[in-house]
C-alpha cells in the first residue's frame, strides 16, 4: 500500500468516525423531535421543533450534585429524536420552579433541564407526577370520583402568575357512577392520597331526600347516621398547597347503606317504687314488632324516630323484688334478657280529717261510679309520639301537705288506697299551669275531685290536677307547657284549698318529684322544690 493511499484510508476513518460521533450529538442543532411519556407508554405528549430553535435550551443542561436523590422508578420520561435518527432517554425524577430533573442512563449523571416550551405544563406532568397529581380519595380500596363541579388548578411552570386548570374526567372516560356502600355499624373511612386543607359533609335520606348532618369535617372517620337506611353522602374537599403549586375544589358523593343488628338496652337496672326504667331499642326494621315479660305492669313499646322506647313504670302497687325480663323480635324469635330491680320505698301514714258533710256528699258510691265512667277511660290510650318539650315544671307552688304514695285514715278508719300523687296546700285562686306540652283529654266537674284536668303528654305519660277552682281550657284543647289551666281550689272530697298533682304512666301513678326534680319530694326536702 502506498503512502498515498494510507493518508486517505485514515482520512476516510476520521470522518467516518466524526460522522459516527456528530449522530451521538443531541443539542440544538440535532434535536428535531420530542417526546414526553409515561414510563409505560400509556399517555405521551409530542413537541416537535424546527432546527433553527433550540429545544429548552438543551445546551445549557446543568448537572446536578453526586448526592442528588435518584428514585428507582420513574413516572415519566422524556425521549429525544436527532436528525441522524438516533434516540436518548431521560427519566424524569422531579418537576419543580427551578426546571426538570432528569436521569441520563448513559452518561450515569443527573441533570436539570431548564423550562421552556411548555413541557412542564404538559397535563402528563400534573397528572403522573405525585406531588401534583389530582389526589384520589379512597373507600375500602373503592375510589371515589371527583364530579363535574370539581376545580383543579396548577400553578404554570413557564408563566409563574397563571393558573392552568386541570380537566376533571370520572374514571378516565368511564361513565361516573356514583359508589355504593353498605355497613352494618362499623365505622366508615376515607383513606386519603394528600391531607385537605377544609372539607365539609353534607349527610341526606336517600329515600326522603332530607339533609340530616351538615357540618365542617376534619378526620378519616364519616358520620354515621343514628337510624339504618340508605344515605346519601356529599363531600367538599378544599386543597391548597404549602408551595402554593397548587389548588383545589374536588366534590364527590357516595351512597350508604346502614344495616346494623338489633340492639336492646336497660337504662337503670334497679329503681324504686314509684319510679320508673326504660328499654332502648335501636336499629329495628321499621315494622318490626317485639313483646316484654317478666314485668306485673303493662308496658307499650314506642317509636321514638332514632328507634323504639317502652316505659317500665312501678307504681306505689309494684312488689319489691328482682324481675327478670325478656324482650322478644316477632321478626325473628331473638331475645334479651335483663333484670330489674324494684326497690321498697318507705311510705308515710296520713291521719286525716274531714267534715262528715262533704265525706258524705263527695265520697259515695255513686261519686266513684261517675269517676270509674268519666276519668279512668281517658288514660287507656295515649298520642303515640311524645308531645313533651324539655323538663317537666311545676303547675305551682305552695306547701307539701301529703307526700305520693302515703296511707290514709279519714276520720280514723283506714282507706284501701295510697295517695296517688303530691298534695301542694296553695291559697284559693293561685295559678295552674301545664307542666309540659300535651293535649287535654278532660277537663270535668267530678264529684269526687272536683274540677279535674287530665293532659296526654304522648307516649303513655300523663298529668293530672284535682280540685281546682276553676277551668281555664276545655276537653281537645292543646296546651304548651306552661300555659295557664286553671286555678287553685278546695272543689271535691277536699279538706282546704290544695292542687292534687299526679303524673302517671297510663293508670299508674308515679312520684311526680322524679320528673320534675329527679328526686322524690317529700316533707324534708319541699321546700327546696315547691315555694
């Protein structure tokens, strides 16, 4: 081989490796194409550029320090297309103000690329990149969608004073349909991709379309509505980042079914005579229907609107001893049991003396005859929804002349019954108001207790005043607590002007001092209760 000739094969392996090297080169003389992608190819945004402008300034790429943090796996990518054909991938790792960071697997080396273009504000960088993806909001792995009055905002990397909005779309194109759930009394939580900063929960009967909770909410935990069925449940959730990278208004909503098991509860296991328990039912089916035994007095079992309510009520008749209970479904044979303890109360003996006229007049056959006819019927049935508002108050002061419950002898011969309720001693004409809201079921001139006023507070319970002077309402009328009835008298089997108060669950009578102060009221304490 000549001299000649080797110069010129040289030569030609200069240039051919020159050439070889210059379609390596990626700057902005090269880069005709790029290509933003999530790492599996999915979603990709395509930017293609002229050779005479540079691409983000590619050329001024800074690399990054040696202590730079590299993730294992990257969201997105970005690939690079030169003229020669050839291709380089850069991971991107972090989006932030300051640019793209990137990691170039061929050189081993990070590198931030400057913003430019727009391809920081790609919708592939707001929704892949964690820090401002849309955040996902969770329910037993169930997510739940953002609606159409959603907002979602971005601050733009290449204009720092625009907002760019985010397009909500329901489960990437799928028709939205709104999530079901159901539970039977377990608490429900979101699991939540990024902390809110304010959110509010709007709770409504899916079946009446009634709002029943509506209140700011600040854990993973939801309300849970006190009565089963099915509900329907809003939620707002207001974002704002730290950074101020971005912000939101995201509305989701999701159905509820509640379906707990029956629950019964005793609320006092012992009391004494002339007070009185309840038994709690709470997540029943609607028209499902029970029955209590083990108890001498007849108890009724009321819908409250949360559940279902019976009074057991013992009287100053009710023997002291332990009285195992059985609440009984008729739905489903299911049984609760309990005991309740009556507890003896001592009673006072009242010596009482009356003119032998009006004992005559007032106190006869013929006087209980018209009572039995006239006052027992209108405490056989009582409104089935309560009509009380609040306490109970007392329909008026004086004196305590006769404790409930106490034995009597008139004229020194004993009677056959006890006091049914609290004699207060008042001047003739002192007001008397109903001690709460109910409806008068009588309001009659009986021989036996003189003017008399029966009130149905609903659900059993009922108010009674003997002996009044006068009558300020009629048989029908409906009453607020409070409300004047009449007046102080001496009208009946009376010994001097007194109200004759009593409360009654139906025909039995209780000791008014438990729903008025708590407590019985008695000769030692009335004056703390009564004046």
């Amino acid at each position: 081989m000549t001299r000649k000739k080797a110069v010129l094969i040289v030569l030609l392996l200069v240039v051919a490796s020159s050439l070889f090297a210059i379609s390596y080169q990626f700057n902005h003389y090269t880069i005709t194409n790029v290509t933003l992608s999530t790492s599996d190819f999915k979603q990709s945004n395509q930017f293609s550029y002229t050779l005479a402008e540079p691409f983000m300034g590619y050329d001024s790429i800074v690399p990054l320090s040696e202590e730079t943090s590299i993730p294992e796996k990257s969201l997105l990518i970005i690939q690079l297309k030169n003229r020669f054909g050839r291709t380089r991938t850069l991971k991107v790792f972090n989006v932030s103000p300051d640019g793209i960071s990137v990691w170039d697997e061929r050189s081993n080396t990070a590198y931030r690329l400057p913003h430019g273009d727009g391809l920081a504000d790609s919708p592939l960088v707001f929704d892949n990149m964690p820090e401002f993806k849309l955040p996902s909001v969770y329910i037993d792995k169930t997510e739940l969608f953002s609606d159409a009055n959603s907002k979602w905002q971005f601050k733009s990397f290449e204009s720092p004073d625009t907002w760019l909005d985010v397009a909500i779309s329901s489960s990437q194109d799928v028709i939205y349909e709104r999530p079901s759930f159901s539970t039977t009394g377990e608490a429900i939580s979101l699991q939540l991709e990024k902390p809110f900063n304010t959110a509010v929960l709007k709770v409504k009967d899916a079946t009446t379309g009634t709002s029943i909770y509506e209140d700011f909410w600040n854990s993973e935990t939801l309300y849970m509505p006190s009565k089963d069925g099915v509900y329907l449940y809003e939620l707002q959730m207001i974002y704002k980042d730290s950074n101020e990278r971005y912000r939101g208004n995201l509305f989701t909503s999701f159905s509820v079914s509640v379906d707990r098991p029956t629950s019964v509860s005793l609320r006092t296991d012992e009391i004494f005579q002339g007070e009185n328990s309840f038994l709690d039912i709470e997540f029943a089916n609607p028209d499902e229907t029970f029955t209590i035994t083990g108890f001498p007095n007849e108890s009724h079992i009321f819908d409250t609107g949360a559940g279902k309510t019976a009074m057991l009520a013992a009287d100053y008749r009710t023997t002291a001893k332990t009285y195992p209970l059985e609440i009984t479904s008729a739905e489903n044979g299911e049984t609760w049991s309990f005991k309740l303890k009556v507890k003896s109360r001592p009673f006072h003996i009242q010596q009482l003396v009356i003119d032998e006229g009006i004992a005559t007049s007032t106190k006869n056959d013929a006087a209980n005859e018209e009572f039995a006819k006239i006052f027992d019927p209108v405490r056989e049935t009582s409104f089935p929804q309560d009509l009380t508002e609040g306490d109970y108050i007392l329909p008026t002061t004086g004196r305590l002349s006769t404790e409930y419950g106490e034995t009597r002898y008139v004229n020194g011969s004993p009677t056959s019954y006890r006091h049914s309720g609290l004699d207060i001693a008042a001047p003739t004409g002192r007001e008397v108001v109903a001690t709460n809201t109910g409806n008068v079921v009588l309001a009659y001139p009986l021989t036996l207790t003189g003017n008399t006023i029966a009130i149905d507070h609903g659900q059993g319970i009922f108010s009674v005043y003997f002996h009044l002077n006068s009558m300020t309402v009629s048989t029908g009328d409906a009453v607020k607590k409070g409300d004047l009835i009449g007046t102080v008298g001496t009208t009946g089997f009376s010994t001097g002007p007194h109200l004759h108060f009593i409360i009654s669950y139906y025909d039995k009578n209780l000791e008014p001092g438990y729903f008025l102060f708590g407590e019985p009221v008695t000769y030692n304490n009335y004056k703390n209760f009564l004046q």
